[in-house]
C-alpha cells in the first residue's frame, strides 16, 4: 500500500474515531418568561387542552361558514401549498444523507485503416461496449453537516406546518367575528328602523297636539329632528351591514347563504360560560404559534452545527462497478467486469473568514429566534390574560346596561304620558327617547363585546389538531 494510501487510512479512521457526533448545540428549552398561572377565575373544570373551534362556536349557520371557510378561504390554501414546498424541501434536504447510485451505459464503434499507394489498404474495425453502476461523491458525514442541514430543513418544515394551524385558528376567529359583527350591525340596524318608527308616531302625535293648539312649533321641530336622526342612522347601519357582508365573503371564499343576514343572531354568538380554560401558563407552550417559533429555534440551532462543522475535512467516498466488452452479448460476463472505490478529504485552509462569518451569523440567527420564541410566549400570555380578565367581568357590565335600559325604558313611558297631559314640553320626552336609544345601543354593544371576548379565548388557547 503506498504512502499517500496510508496517510488518507489513516486520516479517515481518526476522523471516525474523534467524530460523528452532531456540533449543533444542546438545547434546553428554559422556563417560559411569564407568571405559572393565567387568571383566577373559579370554574367548573379545569383542563390541560386547547380548546377545539366547535366546543366554542355552536351555532349552525357559523359552523357552516367556517367549515367553508377552511376549504375554500384563498389565503389558507397559499399557507398550505408553502408547507407542501417546505416539505419537500425537507426532502431534498435529507436525501443529502444517502448515497447517489448513478448508472451509464455507452456502445462505440471504430475502425482504422492504411492510405498507402504501395500496400493494399487494410482496415481494422473496433466494438466497445460498457456499462457502469456507481456511487457518485456520497459524503460521509463524521462531523454530521448533512445531518444538522437535514434537521434545519424538518424544523422548518414543522414551523410552517405549525404556522398553518396557527393560520387555520386565525381564520376561524376571522369568520366568528365577521358573523358576530354582522349579528351585532344587523340587530342595531333594527333597533334604529324601530326607534324612527316610534319617532314618527311621536312626530304625528305632536303635529296633531300643535294643530289643535295644544303644543307649540319648537316641539313639532324637535320632534322631526329625532326622526330624520334616527332614519340617517339606519341608513349608516344598513351599509355597515353590508360591508359585514362583503367581509365575511371574502373571508368564507364562497356564496354565503341567502339567508345569511336574517340568520345571523347575536343571542346564538358564542360565550365563555360554558368553556373550561386551562389554570396553568404552561398549556400556552402548545399554541401552534409558539410551536412554530420553537421550531425555528431548533432548526438555528441545527444551521450553528453545520456552520461548525464546514471547519472539518469534508470526507467523500466515490465508488464504481461495471463491464467491459468488445461484444454485446458479453457485456454482463464475469470475465468482462471491473470496479473502483476510493475516498477523498477536502481540509479547509484558508477562505477569508467566510466560514467564520457564518457561524456568526448562525449564531445571531440562533439568538433572534430565541428572543422570537421567547416574546411569542409573553405576548401570549398578554393575549390570554386580556381575555380571561374581559370574561371576568363582562357580565357586571351587562347586568348593568340590562337595568339601565329597563329604567329608561320607565322614563320614557313618564315623559310620553307627562306630555299628552300636557305637564312637561316635548323636551323631556326628547331627552328621555334618547337615552333610551343610548342605553340599548350600549346593551347590544356590550352583548357583542361578551360574544367576541369568546372569540379572543379561542384564539388565545384554541388549539388545532395535526394532520401530519
């Protein structure tokens, strides 16, 4: 065996030795950066899950549209077709850690001959045939460069797979809350239709009262000035309702049903009365949202490890088997047969600090996703705590508005009855319609708050089943 045989043994063996052991480094996930409880509020049940969309939303029509939605909504199926490419790419990523078996085949043909005057020309005619089966630079991986490019690449994969399902939980809260405003426009729509209905008998009422004398024209005025207010708010809220429409539609990324609108019931919106929540902080970590981020944090990880590793001889082994034949037929003979193998070590010396400067930027990489995944889980916390704390309360204020409208409701009764006796002016009763008006426009605004603080928790905590 020659010198240069033994060297290259020799080097190949130590390598094996010293080797095969990944340089990414260890991770160890530290503890969350946020308090270990999420609220206080006393429950039924308690529950280490994420909450699943169809425990939280139960209405028929707005389980209809989300389950178009999660077909049909274009923006999904964007996200979708990128983890598909990421996917694949993970693929071409490790397929990097098998060998590439090349096959080649040639037939050639010849024939030489003598021009000499003197001679008779003479010829000689030549058949070649081969055929080749070999092993084509396969890298072997001591210092595991492949293989940490490989896991950069699946954890990559699994954060656009988990940004899909995060994406899935963002659509879902898009629709509840597109139908719940639709449910809320729709409701104040109706309550602005019948409040300038009322005003418009007002409006007779004192028109007649001021005919036989009775009221004066200041009271005819104010009277038409509440009715064309309330007919220009409905007129606003019938484009708003609208809109909500339009929004939802594009959102379902199909025909709504034709009946949408007068579906479309606030007093079926989801609540969070019956919903279990999670105690503890830590069921945050299996929000698709910071799964994906601690991905990206292992897959920078992994991308330290192949930048270290480009500072250690590259080690590849190339191979060959084949036949040899001036016949065809004799093409796949023993006799005929040939093979070759031999490895061969690329030993970085000199680049100018490239790989220096990548391994730092590996490392600058590595510290943003951990400050990456670090924030995701504060502001989830935030987000859920916000969430939690409106639930806590948001019945007071309902309980609230609910006696206020039932006591203006009485006050306006008064002030209509003090009026046609002719005690007070039509002021009183104007001053009494329009709080009225005020309290049940607050009422239906905070039932809408309470439905779409429902739809805040699940986007907070909801989870979303992996279909991988």
């Amino acid at each position: 065996m020659s010198k240069q045989n033994s060297l290259m043994l020799a080097v190949t063996g130590t390598s094996l030795l010293g080797g095969c052991a990944s340089l990414a480094p260890t991770y160890d996930p530290s503890t969350p950066p946020i308090p270990t409880a999420l609220h206080e509020i006393e429950q039924k049940e308690d529950t280490a899950q994420l909450l699943e969309w169809e425990k939280v939303f139960t209405a028929p029509q707005l389980k209809e549209l989300i389950d178009i939605a999660l077909v049909e909504n274009r923006d999904l199926r964007v996200v979708a077709a990128n983890v598909r490419a990421s996917r694949a790419q993970y693929g071409i990523s490790s397929s990097a850690r098998w060998p590439s078996l090349t096959a080649a085949s040639s037939v050639t043909e010849g024939d030489t001959f003598e021009n000499d005057a003197s001679t008779i020309a003479q010829s000689s005619f030549s058949d070649s045939n081969s055929l080749t089966v070999g092993v084509s630079s396969y890298e072997l991986d001591f210092f595991n460069r492949v293989g940490n490019l490989s896991e950069a690449a699946l954890q990559t994969w699994l954060s656009s797979a988990e940004g899909e399902r995060s994406a899935k939980i963002l659509l879902v809260a898009s629709v509840a809350e597109s139908w719940i405003s639709l449910a809320s426009n729709q409701r104040l729509l109706n309550l602005a239709q019948e409040t300038a209905n009322s005003q418009l008998e007002s409006l007779e009422l004192t028109q007649r009262r001021f005919n036989s004398g009775v009221a004066n024209e200041l009271d005819v005025q104010r009277a038409a000035s509440s009715v064309y207010t309330a007919r220009a708010e409905a007129a606003r809220l019938k484009a708003v309702v609208r809109q909500n429409v339009n929004a939802l539609r594009l959102l379902v990324g199909a025909p709504l049903p034709e009946d949408v609108v007068e579906k479309a019931d606030l007093s079926a919106a989801p609540t969070t009365e019956n919903l279990s929540f999670a105690q503890s902080s830590s069921v945050l970590l299996g929000r698709p949202d910071i799964m994906a981020a601690e991905h990206s944090l292992l897959a920078a990880n992994a991308n330290i490890g192949a930048a270290r590793a480009a500072f250690f001889p590259s080690i590849s082994l190339t191979g060959s088997v084949g036949y040899l034949s001036g016949d065809l037929s004799d093409l796949v003979k023993a006799t005929s047969g040939g093979w070759s193998i031999g490895p061969s070590i690329s030993l970085p010396i000199f680049d100018g600090g490239r790989r220096s400067s990548a391994l730092k930027v590996s490392k600058a990489q590595q510290e943003a996703a951990l400050a990456g995944y670090e924030s995701a889980i504060q502001s989830a916390f935030k987000e859920t705590a916000d969430a939690l704390a409106l639930a806590d309360t948001i019945d007071e204020r309902l309980d609230a508005l609910e006696k206020l409208v039932e006591a203006n409701h009485l006050t306006l009764e008064l002030s209509n009855a003090r009026f046609s006796t002719g005690i007070d002016s039509y002021l009183s009763v104007l001053d009494a319609q329009r709080n009225d008006y005020a309290a049940q426009q607050s009422l239906i605004s905070s039932q809408t708050d309470k439905a779409l603080n429902a739809v805040s928790v699940f986007r907070a905590l909801g989870g979303w089943a992996s279909s991988e």
